[in-house]
C-alpha cells in the first residue's frame, strides 16, 4: 500500500477581504519522494506551505502528514514536518550550539540528547566551527544551513524547504545540493521551493506547478522535461557577413554585433545538420552553450501567461 508523506484535498484559503489564494487544490506527494512545489510570485506556494505549516489557517479542504488529520491530530503532523522558513530567523541571545538544544526541547528531547544532535547537525552543516556564534555573526549562507539543521532536530520524516539557497553561493549551493540528496536518500521526504531552477531540474523527481491557486502540472520531472519540443544555444560565432540565415526548424537570432547567435532548433533537427548548414555560409562557431535550461522555458511559460491574464 502507497505511503504518502503528504495528502492535500480539496484545500481552499480565502482572505480577509475576499482574495481567493487557493482554489481546491489536490496534490500526494509520496514518502521518500524529493518533490519541487514551483510557482510564481503570488502563485499559491506560499500560502500552501503556510498551511501545511499551521502558520496560518485554512478556508476548506484537508491537509495529512503521514495519515495524521491536520484537524484532529496537529500534534502528529508538527512531529513529522521540519520546516525552512525563506526569511532567515535570528536567535537572539543564545548561540548555535544553545538554539539547536532549545529547538530540541520544543519536541521534548532531553538535554543531553539535543546536545549530541546539535553537534550532530552542525557538523552536517559545516558549522561545528561555529557552535558557540550567534546567528548574527553568521554570513546569509551560514544561517541558512543553521536553519536546516534546527528544523531537523526532532529528525521530522518530512522536510520542507523554502528558498534554502537564497545568497549562498554557487559552490557552497552545489554542497547543499549533496546534502539534501544524501538526507533524502536516507528516506527524508522532501519538498523544495526555490527559484533556481536548475537546482528543482536537478534535485527533484516529480513536481507541481502552481498559478493563481490552482495545480497546472502534477507530473515527474522527467515527463515534463521530455515534453519540450525543441531546445536553445547560444554561439559564439565569426565569419558572418550580413547572409539571411534560413534553415528548417530553426529560429535564428543574431546579437552582439553579430558575434552571438541564439539558436531555437526543434528536437527532431539535427543539431550537427545545423552546425553543417553555419559551416556552408562561412561561419565559424567559437563556443556552445544551454541558453536556458528545459525547465526554465516551461516555467517561463506559465509566468508569460499569467502576466498575460
């Protein structure tokens, strides 16, 4: 019988003033899964993760954690849910080593035991060196891994992550990534919002897209990203001497003076039969490059047509 981390039917979240955030969404994420839950600013996420969160309250609909009611049993559901909150939050008087064992005593862990957790975590992250710091002292990078470690000191069966690489940079995200893949294959259920993509490409096997409070696309990774049709590169280029640059199933775009070329080609070319085609009108390619990753052009989509609505 299928576990699922986490059930949400039928939710609904009206504000005061009428403003409908949520609009009967459905979603299963199952346990063990590394979910991304991706969406425009204003889309719904937020309000979604708030909820699940019981940060705020619903309107209507249903919302399990691990088969525990949101209703009847909150106390079930705080016990298997760590969260990362976007906003960094500073503790103000106590260090690290302190907050993580207060943050233990919240879920009723003995002293002695969130001390070997606290450790534990700090090390995970990095940040054993910094154990007797203030989160103030710490960079926007550091405190983020400090939240990741205080919201999983009760060892939650189900993680969720808003924006958890927010201001850190490229090499110590690429060493995040490895964590949060070697915590979820320690069967770690994960969701992930974030707005680098390629870190939801990545990371994640299946994802859902909100825009304005609705569900659009509840689907793995890997179907969504095949379904694209075509792919794009940027060229550095020479040789090119005003020719019309015409080839089936290709868009070009010239820029820089005529020394980049972005080209939109369609899966079924050949990008060799198009690189042939560049040779024959005398130009040179110097350089090749993803202009957009597969996910950021589905993305995108969505994000054109909600300014469009």
């Amino acid at each position: 019988m299928t576990q699922y981390a986490l059930e949400i039917e039928n939710l609904t979240k009206v504000y005061d003033g009428g403003f409908q955030a949520l609009k009967n969404i459905n979603l299963k994420i199952k346990e063990g899964d590394f979910f991304a839950l991706l969406g425009h600013n204003g889309a719904g996420k937020s309000t979604t993760i708030n909820i699940i969160s019981s940060i705020i309250s619903k309107t209507s609909g249903k919302v399990k954690v691990f088969g525990h009611d949101q209703d009847t049993d909150i106390v079930a559901c705080k016990n298997n849910l760590g969260v990362v909150a976007q906003e960094i939050i500073y503790d103000t008087n106590s260090n690290l080593l302190e907050g993580l064992i207060v943050q233990g005593g919240y879920y009723g862990i003995p002293f002695h035991e969130a001390k070997i957790r606290g450790l534990y975590w700090l090390d995970k992250m990095n940040l054993l060196d910094k154990a007797q710091n203030t989160t103030r002292e710490l960079s926007g990078g550091m405190a983020r891994r400090y939240m990741i470690a205080k919201a999983l000191m009760h060892n939650p069966k189900l993680l969720i992550l808003d924006e958890p690489t927010a201001g850190v940079d490229v090499s110590l995200r690429r060493e995040m990534w490895d964590f949060l893949q070697e915590i979820n294959n320690l069967g770690i259920t994960v969701i992930l919002t974030t707005h680098y993509l390629e870190e939801a490409e990545y990371l994640c096997k299946n994802i859902a897209i909100i825009q304005n409070g609705e569900i659009k696309v509840n689907t793995s990774m890997k179907q969504l990203i095949t379904s694209e049709n075509d792919d794009q590169y940027t060229l550095d280029i020479s040789g090119y001497t005003d020719q019309k640059l015409e080839y089936p199933g290709v868009i070009f775009t010239l820029k820089d003076n005529n020394t980049t070329l972005e080209i939109i080609i369609n899966k079924e070319i050949s990008i060799s039969k198009c690189f042939n085609y560049l040779d024959s009108v005398g130009i040179t390619i110097q350089s090749l490059r993803n202009s957009q990753n597969r996910l950021e052009r589905i993305f995108m989509r969505f994000e054109d047509a909600t300014h469009k609505e």
